[in-house]
C-alpha cells in the first residue's frame, strides 16, 4: 500500500487510545506539524506526527515496500528496542504497536513510536 493511506492512519492510532472510538475515521486523533499532507521522507519510511485526545502524541513510520526486505528490517529494530526499553533508558521513544506485515488498515510493515518534542 503506497502511497499510504492517512485515513487508515489515524484510525490505527485511534484505536491504541483509551478513548477509541468506534466510527472510521475516527476523531479522536489528529495529524501534527504537517504530516498528512507532507510527511517525513526517508529511505525506507514516511513518517506521520499525531496526537491523540489525550494530548499523547506519537510517530507512525511506514515502510514504503512491503516486502520481506522491510519485514525483516523491522523486526530486528524491534527486538532491539525492547532489549533497549528493558535498560529503562530515559526519553527513550516506546513502541506503541507495529505490525511486521501490516494488517488490514495498513498494508505495509510500520511500527509507531511514542513522539517527543525536543526543547
């Protein structure tokens, strides 16, 4: 799925907050600082900034391939990252879901971080 999908997006996020509602596209959750129309290019990703009705806001980084090359990439970041999350390291940006493979909002592997703005 490329370009990707900022309806299914948000309705991810959406659905990782206390507060999710039921009804697509949910409105509990808003793109930030741009995204949805131009979001941050990488290589591999397009990262997309939201924040939710909590005030939470997070990154959502979207493989562009949704190949095996991705999926692999992805789950040897996430195996670090939880050997990382277990050090406690401060301000480090926790997973908040991933999918390896996708799934049926979005179809190419992501994984979405907790955002931290810096100062």
């Amino acid at each position: 799925m490329y370009p990707p999908n900022t309806a299914a997006i948000r309705r991810q996020v959406c659905q990782q907050t206390p507060s999710a509602t039921p009804n697509p596209p949910c409105l509990s959750c808003v793109f930030i600082q741009g995204t949805e129309c131009n979001p941050y290019r990488g290589g591999q990703c397009d990262v997309f900034a939201l924040e939710d009705d909590t005030g939470r806001k997070v990154a959502m980084r979207v493989f562009h391939d949704g190949g095996e090359s991705s999926s692999y990439l992805l789950s040897y970041e996430l195996k670090y990252r939880q050997e990382i999350e277990q050090l406690q390291i401060e301000h480090f940006a926790k997973v908040v879901s991933f999918s390896e493979t996708g799934n049926e909002l979005i179809g190419s592997p992501f994984v979405c971080l907790g955002w931290r703005e810096s100062h």
